[in-house]
C-alpha cells in the first residue's frame, strides 16, 4: 500500500503541474480505487491539490468490514466466485466506442481474450 500511495502523490503533482489544471484535484474510485481515495484524503496534509474523493463499494476499515476480512479473518465465501466473475469481466470486449474502425476494435477484443 505504501507504494501505492507514493505513486499516488506523483499522479496528483503530475496533474497540478499540467497548464489545463486548475490545481485541485478529486478522485473517484469504486472499490479498491475507492479504498485508495479514502486512504490519500486521510493521509494527504490540508494543502495538498486533492480537495475530494469520491468512494463507492468500498470500506473504511479492512480490519473489520472488508469483502476479503472480516474482523481480521479471511472470509473465504464469495472469492471464488468473485475471481470467476472477473475473469468474465476481463474477457469481455472493449467499449466499440474506443476504436474509430471496426477492425480496430475485433483486434483489441482478440487480444483480450
């Protein structure tokens, strides 16, 4: 996680540093990407640029209600079907609306798969 943080701070400072930032940042993450926007506005001082974060299927506390803990032990019901389903999830082709050309997206999706 502390790596994940760091990199995080490095995104943020990326960003302020660009000419179309107005150097306030948000952050919106559903998720793991929502615990990690809960965890840098807890960590990040009162100057830093990320001024929200918005955080969706996540939790505050792993220790106690997380999908994977519960109370500091592994719940093991739900991982398998979990890692099943997002296997499926990553198979599935990509938005068409990413490719301007047909043949762009077949070749995307069969390199997904």
């Amino acid at each position: 996680l502390a790596q994940e943080q760091e990199d995080c701070r490095e995104v943020l400072q990326w960003i302020v540093a660009q000419p179309w930032s107005n150097g306030r940042v948000g952050m919106y993450g559903k998720s793991w990407g929502g615990f990690n926007g809960l965890q840098m506005a807890f960590l990040e001082p009162e100057e830093s640029p990320l001024k929200t974060a918005i955080s969706l299927y996540c939790t505050d506390n792993r220790y106690t209600d997380d999908f994977h803990h519960e109370g500091g032990t592994v719940v093991g019901q739900g991982l398998v079907s979990w890692s099943g389903e997002m296997m499926i999830y990553n198979a599935l082709p990509p938005p068409p609306r990413c490719h301007s050309r047909r043949e762009d997206w077949m070749e995307a999706w069969c390199q997904r798969l």
